[in-house]
C-alpha cells in the first residue's frame, strides 16, 4: 500500500470551513485518485445544528454523494473519501458512517477546531484506522499535486452543481 498524500488545498479548505461554522460541525467529500492514493481536493457538503441528535450530524451527505462523484468524474477522480470536524480532540464512539463503504479510497479526515486556528489539527483515518503522520499518509507542501486539478475550479463545478 502506498503512502495516502494530502494536499495543501484540501487541508485549508477543510480547515476555512470548519472555522467558518465552529461550534457546529462541518462536513464534506475528499476527491482524490485512487490508483496514487492523492486526495486533491475538499467539497463541502453540510453543517449541522441539531447538537442532541445524531441523525442530523450527517445531514445532506448521502444526498450529495451522486453529485460529488459527478463533479469527481469531470476532473478524473474519484469521491476517496469525506471529512467532518468537531470542536474537541475526543469523539468517542462515534460509528463509522456508511459513505465509507462506498469511497473508492475509504479515507476519513476529522478536523478538530481545538480553540483557534494555530492550535488546531486533523487526524486522517483509513477505513477505520488511525494513519499516523508521516509513515502512512504525508502532507503536500504548497505545490499544486496536479497543475490541471485545483481546488477553486472544482469547487466552482460543485456550487454550480448544487444549486
């Protein structure tokens, strides 16, 4: 198995979104490809604002997911995997939603929005196991992973999809 990579993009737009609604959640999908094992970029899908009920901490993700592998197609990837964030380190728990076990690469990115940006950080998972930084998934550093993807075209694509 090859080392999962991240991009730059993809991390700070995870990262914008979950501090443009903390203390809510946000949530979205990671596009990537699955034969190098590169997400490139994040769509944002849904926040939630129901705290109590953990039906809604999902919203709008399945709904959205035929969008996203559209909008995932028109560039050549795949939907590898979504991401959510939670404003504290500890999410015990807390099931494995069911989009895993559609995403090609099976990857989940929570981000935790601790008590301001500088503080803050993510942990990547792999169908369910925690990878650990550096050995089995690395962090692009700023360069674009692929010059014809980039995060402000896809999102474009997405917004227009949505609407």
């Amino acid at each position: 198995m090859h080392c999962v990579l991240l991009s730059r993009e993809a991390r700070v737009k995870i990262a914008k979104h979950a501090w443009n609604v903390v203390p809510l959640e946000a949530f979205g999908f990671l596009l990537g490809d699955a034969e190098t094992q590169q997400v490139f970029v994040a769509l944002p899908c849904s926040k939630t604002s129901a705290w109590g009920k953990f039906d809604d901490r999902w919203n709008g993700i399945a709904e959205a997911l035929p969008l996203a592998e559209k909008t995932a197609n028109e560039y050549g990837l795949s939907v590898a995997g979504f991401y959510g964030s939670a404003d504290f380190d500890v999410t015990p728990g807390m099931p494995d939603p069911c989009i895993i076990a559609v995403a090609s690469l099976g990857i989940v990115l929570i981000y935790f929005t601790i008590c301001c940006p500088a503080h803050s950080d993510y942990t990547v998972y792999q169908y369910g196991r925690k990878l650990i930084r550096g050995e089995e998934y690395r962090q692009s550093k700023g360069h674009l992973l692929r010059p014809d993807v980039n995060q402000r075209r896809v999102h474009s694509s997405w917004l227009k999809k949505r609407l």
